[in-house]
C-alpha cells in the first residue's frame, strides 16, 4: 500500500500542470487508445485506463476493457487514482472488498465489479501527478514487484506522449495552439460542414514592432504571452485559440454567429486595451482583429481569407478597431 500525502498545499499547482497539457475532456486519440490496449494485454486483465483527476472529478483519457464501462467520467471521491496520485509509489490493491478505503465504493460493490487494482502516478517532468495509468480486474490478484515495475516504465510512456503532444501543438511561449494545430481545428469544423454557425477571428497586436525596438524582444515576448493569456480566458471550452506567427493570432469560435463574434471581439479588445505592462514601462497595447462567419460549404481557404481581408481593413482604417468580413465584402 502507497503512503499517502495531502495534496492541498501544491493542489492549485498540480490542476494548473493538468490545464498546461489541455488533455482534460479532449477527443479520444489513437496514440492513447492503444497504449492501454497494449497494457491490458501485457498484464491479462479486463480494464486498463489513463485516469486524469480534476479539482473535483475523474475523467477517463483512454480505456481498453473486456466489456463498456458505465462512465467515462466519476466523482474525485470514489476514484481510486485519486487515492494514487497521493502516494509516490504505485498502488496496490489485491481485494477491493478487504480494503476499508474501497469495500463500499460503488465500483467495488456495483456492476463493475472492482476486485483487484493497480495504479501508477503520471507525474510531470516538474513532479506533479496529473492521474494514473491503472489495470484492474473483477478477481482478487496479488500484483508483483516486476508488474509495478513494468506499469512505472509504461506510465513514463504516456508522459512522454503528453509531453511530445505539448510540443507539436502547443506555442512554446504563448501557450495557446501552434499555427499547424490551429489549423487542424478549422480543417475538423470545415470537414463536419454542420449547420451550426462557426466564427474565425484574426487578430493583430498594433504597432508590435516598436515594442520590440523600444524595449526589446524579450518585453515583446512579455506583451504576447499577456495577451495570449487574456485570449484564452475569454474563450469558452469549445473555442481555440492559436498563435499563427508573430503577433498574429486566431480564434475559432464554434456554435458563434457573426455577431457573437462581433461582441466577443468588442469584450475582448477592451480588456487588452486595460492591460498595464510594467516590461514596457507600464504601457498599454492594443489589436486589430477581422471576424468572419463560414458560410455554409464554405472551404478552409476561403474561410481564412475573408478573415484575412477583415483584419487587413481594420489595420488599414486606424487600427484598434474590429471589421466583420461582411463589412468588407460590401464595400
């Protein structure tokens, strides 16, 4: 049995070490799906599972099971990965129904049956444990020295991929999505073709290049991580937000109406516009953005241009204004 600490003192932390990763609720993907598919093999056991733990929730990334398990998704107090990401070792669980932490859960009691359980922490190259890579089976069964082992070399492989799936989507600096991940966001809405309104925003920081002269690149740097951040607070769990180059930037607003857009844009701007940044003496800064609703059947290219157009009319009118493509278009 793993000892087990009190997370509260690093709590806000570790949850801020999960977001970095923005894995939680994401779509199931392939890379994980048949890691636990090979776990599961590896040890001949009914379920194994990459488990994250939330502020109050389990959220099950990628399962392989002989059968469906009920939810994806658990209450934090009746997780038993909570129980591991508690400890600094794996947890072992040979008879769910003997141990006190586990005899009543619902998963032990109910139609999951829980009997036997083994958990190792995934825990971040900065030491904080995010969830758990588990098997666990519907007998009783004693886990080995070498089975721990084994599932420790195997968590440090979904770590890996988390870390590898960081870099390749995720803006270095900024923190928001690469430019190629971004894309891949508009690529998925224009593939659906849904009837669902979906709004792109491109957005300018004004005048970037004398901040970069005047106070150098790093104050610059400074400026667009400040902004990114304001970005993708603002943005709701089904937007996107990604660095497009330079101090350029994209908003994908799905289930958005031009309007909406509009007055997302309109809260936004404001908001940066408020920003005092002691890098640049306290200065402000402001944006230029173009808003642009996909017509339906509309293809990506033609998508991003409208929007392009928008931007480009709203640097060329003053700036630190927000043009809607249909504005350009009429002009």
């Amino acid at each position: 049995m793993n000892e087990v600490v009190r997370l509260e003192a690093n709590e806000e932390e570790r949850l801020a070490a999960l977001r970095r990763y923005k894995i939680l609720d994401a779509e199931p993907e392939k890379e994980f799906d048949e890691i636990v598919t090979l776990v599961r093999s590896i040890f001949n056991i009914s379920h194994a599972a990459i488990n994250l733990i939330g502020s109050d929730r389990q959220w099950s990334m990628a399962t392989a099971s002989e059968r469906i398990v009920p939810r994806r998704s658990c209450a934090r107090s009746e997780a038993f990965c909570d129980y591991t990401i508690r400890g600094e070792d794996a947890m072992m669980v040979d008879d769910a129904t003997q141990d006190p932490r586990f005899a009543q859960n619902r998963f032990v009691t109910g139609p999951v049956g829980i009997r036997s359980y083994l958990g190792v922490p995934l825990s971040t190259p900065d030491g904080y444990k995010i969830g758990a890579l588990c098997v666990f089976g519907t007998e009783p069964r004693r886990f080995t020295e070498a089975d721990k082992e084994v599932l420790s070399n195997l968590a440090k492989v979904v770590m890996s991929q988390f870390e590898l799936r960081l870099t390749v989507r995720t803006d270095g600096l900024t923190g928001v999505l690469t430019r190629r991940a971004f894309l891949a966001r508009l690529d998925l809405v224009v593939a659906e073709n849904s009837n669902a309104p979906n709004t792109l925003v491109l957005v300018d920081l004004d005048h970037f290049k004398s901040i970069n002269d005047q106070f150098g690149h790093p104050a610059g740097d400074i400026v667009l991580t400040r902004v990114a951040s304001v970005m993708w607070d603002q943005a709701r769990k089904s937007d996107s937000v990604g660095r497009l180059g330079g101090e350029e930037f994209g908003i994908l607003l799905q289930g958005a109406s031009l309007s909406q857009g509009q007055e997302m844009m309109s809260r936004l701007q404001a908001q940066i516009s408020e920003l005092s940044i002691s890098e640049i003496n306290g200065g402000t800064v402001t944006i230029s953005a173009g808003v642009a609703e996909r017509y339906q059947g509309e293809m990506c290219r033609s998508w991003i241009e409208r929007a392009d157009s928008a931007l480009y009319a709203a640097k060329r009118g003053g700036r630190n204004r927000i043009v809607a493509a249909t504005t350009v278009e009429s002009s």
